[in-house]
C-alpha cells in the first residue's frame, strides 16, 4: 500500500518498495480520500509503475462516507 493521499510522497515510496525492499507490484483502494482510482492526482502513480513495469492490484472498497 502506498501513501496516495500525497503524490510525491507515494512516488518515493513505490521506489523505495521495487528497489529497497525487492517489492514485485503494488495494492492500492478504489477510493482514496473520497476519490475515484481514476482520480488525475493519481495518474503520476500510474506512469510510474508502467515505466517499472510493476502490476497495480487494486483493491475493491466502498464509496468513503463521513458518518
């Protein structure tokens, strides 16, 4: 799992987890913050990994609702 809320912070520690830690992929939620997966502060994580060559698991979660 990644930091997402903070971009640069998650694109450091995706590199610190494929290259320190020998990591193969990385998990990440549908929702981040109440925000969709397809969110564009998200897409720097995406490219990231696709020039890693690293796979996405993402993993299903409802809608984030205050209760």
């Amino acid at each position: 799992m990644l930091p997402l809320i903070d971009t640069k912070l998650a694109l450091k520690e995706l590199d610190r987890a494929i290259f320190d830690l020998g990591l193969k992929g990385l998990c990440m939620l549908t929702n981040v913050a109440g925000q969709t997966s397809d969110s564009d502060f998200l897409l720097p994580v995406y490219e990231r990994a696709q020039a890693l060559g690293v796979p996405i698991f993402i993993h299903p979660r409802r809608p984030w609702a205050p209760r």
